[in-house]
C-alpha cells in the first residue's frame, strides 16, 4: 500500500499559514480580552491573550450611552438602505447595459468607464453635495453611493452568462422587461449581487470621512463617526463627561479598555456577515473576473 507522506515543504507551508492565521485573529482576541478584563488589570497591562477578572462593565456602559446608541442606529441604517438603493440602481443599469438592443450602449458603455479612471476630486464633490442642499441630510450618506460602475459591469457581465433562450421563453409567455428582470434574471444573479452588496455594506458601515465633510450636526452621526470621537479622548473622565449616559453615577472602568468595547461592538456586525456571504463572494466574484 502506498502511504501518504508529508513533505517537509507542506509542513513549512502549514506553519506559515498557522502564524499568519493567528497573527490575523490575535487583535481581534486581544480586543475582546481586554474589553472584558476588570479596569484596574487592564490599566495595569496585564492582559495578553486571554480576560483577566472578567467583567462586562464597558459593553453596559456602551449600551447606556445614547450617543453610541444613535450613531448605531444610523449606521445600520444607511447601510440597510444604501445597499437596497445601491442593488436597485445599479441591477437595474447592469440589465440594460447587458441588452445588446439597448441603442447607444458604446456611448453609455464610455460614460460609464471614464469616473473608473477619472475622478473629480474632492472640491467638486463638496460644492455638488452643497448645491443639492444634502448637508445635514441623512441622504448624503445613500445617494453618492447608489451607482457604482464597476460593480454594475460586474453584474452586467454576469448576466450576459445567463443564457438567452430563458428571456425568449418568457417573452413567449407575455412577460415584459421588469417581469423577466425580476423573476429570471434577479434569482439567478444572487451570487454576484451578493458579492456587490458585500462590497458596498462594508464601505457604508465603516464609512465616516463623508460625515466629517458634510454633517455638523452630532445627531446625525455614524457609529464610526461617534468612534473617532472616543478615540480622541485621553481619559476616562473626559470620555463620560463627553458622551451622554442614562445613569448619573461615573462606573470605573479604564479608557483604554473602553475603546476596544467600542472597537468590537463595531467590528461584530460585518464579521457575523461575512460567514453566511461568503459561498456567493466566491463564486460572484471568480465568475464574474473569468468572464471579464
């Protein structure tokens, strides 16, 4: 019988990924550890790997936090609706676009390349959002970001793959073009509409520099926005009287130890999603790259 050895190359290669595995999940485990660690040995250093004197002060103080609670609030919010609104605008032109019918599709197809390579910068982006009177409008946050062209020539791409003679099939039957998108075409696409929407739900969770640029109302906030907020404090003090608890009484709990709650409370939501996502990631992304 033959046997299965194991080469040295192949052990080499298991250690390398092993290192690089765990140097990738340690911050995450080293955050949670020290978010959860009693104030007094957290402000001593004394945390490595695993909580020391567990405690969940600092994730109760988030949750007492209204700031936080609101900045929460609009993140998941944007992010629901950004990636709806986003899925919509651009399915929809990644349907036209794969429809050799559709008459000037050579000059859409270069309007739509030239912003992939041609920005126009940041000053022009501002006076656009101002003369729209999006400031301290919560649709800055959706409809900058409803089209993006390179996802929708991923998407169009995609669809071409499906074959023709399941539209003529429906078109037999009576079904018009918001039928046959909507009911064919629409399932069919999920793993690369999963991909896109991957994509923009990260971007618009962890995304903050628009609401520096464009919201001074702190009501108004994202979550990553009220974080950047946290990070700048040096001292407990100043981070509870800054932020806005429903109980008077000032807990002990140490800054740096607070800050890593609010890193994790942030970091969760895309890291449970990622999981469920990722069959669709793969194949909508590898289908779609080959295609091209």
């Amino acid at each position: 019988m033959r046997r299965n050895t194991i080469s040295a190359f192949n052990i080499v290669v298991s250690i390398i990924f092993i290192l690089v595995c765990f140097a990738t999940v340690y911050p995450f485990i080293y955050a949670f550890s020290f978010s959860v660690s009693e104030y007094m040995l957290s402000a001593k250093k004394a945390v490595i790997l695993l909580p020391r004197g567990f405690t969940l002060q600092n994730y109760y103080i988030l949750a007492s936090d209204s700031k936080v609670l609101k900045g929460a609030f609009i993140s998941f919010a944007r992010t629901i609706t950004g990636v709806v609104l986003f899925v919509l605008v651009t399915g929809m032109c990644a349907y036209s676009m794969s429809k050799s019918r559709l008459r000037g599709r050579k000059i859409f197809f270069i309007f739509f390349v030239i912003p992939m390579y041609i920005n126009g910068g940041m000053l022009p982006m501002y006076m656009l959002i101002r003369s729209l009177g999006l400031f301290n409008n919560f649709l800055v946050y959706i409809l900058p970001g409803c089209f993006g062209g390179f996802f929708m020539f991923l998407i169009k791409v995609y669809l071409e793959t499906i074959p023709d003679s399941l539209e003529e099939s429906a078109r037999l039957d009576g079904a018009g073009d918001f039928h046959i998108a909507t009911r064919i075409y629409a399932p069919l696409s999920l793993p690369v509409i999963a991909t896109a929407s991957l994509f923009v739900g990260v971007a618009q969770w962890n995304s903050w520099f628009d609401a520096l640029l464009y919201i001074s109302n702190k009501e108004m906030y994202p979550l990553q926005m009220v974080l950047q907020e946290i990070l700048r404090q040096t001292q407990i003090n100043n981070i509870l009287d800054t932020f806005e608890l429903t109980t008077r009484q000032k807990p002990k709990i140490n800054a740096e130890s607070y800050k890593m709650a609010v890193l994790i409370v942030t970091t969760l939501p895309i890291v449970f999603i990622y999981p469920f996502a990722q069959k669709y990631f793969v194949k909508g992304l590898m289908i779609g790259a080959v295609k091209m």
